[in-house]
C-alpha cells in the first residue's frame, strides 16, 4: 500500500520531468557501474 502511495505521488510529481529525469539517469548510471564491477569481478575469477 505504501509504494502504491509513493507511486501516486511521483505521479504528481510527472510536470518536474527534470527531477524525473536525474532519477532515470542517476539509476542507469548505478547499473553501469554494477555491471562494469561484475565483469571486472568475473574477469578475476576466470582469467
């Protein structure tokens, strides 16, 4: 129910698309770097 709540209010928050955005790309930054470390992590174990 909390996150229906949450969600809902982003919703309202949608016209601060700037806002929207940093949050899109701070995340997919996030999955960059996890990505880049667990294929250096990889790399170690198997080379």
């Amino acid at each position: 129910m909390i996150l229906i709540k949450i969600f809902q209010q982003g919703i309202l928050y949608l016209p601060h698309r700037n806002i929207f955005k940093n949050v899109i790309k701070i995340v997919s930054l996030g999955i960059q770097y996890a990505a880049k470390q667990l294929i250096k992590e990889f790399i170690k174990l198997y080379l």
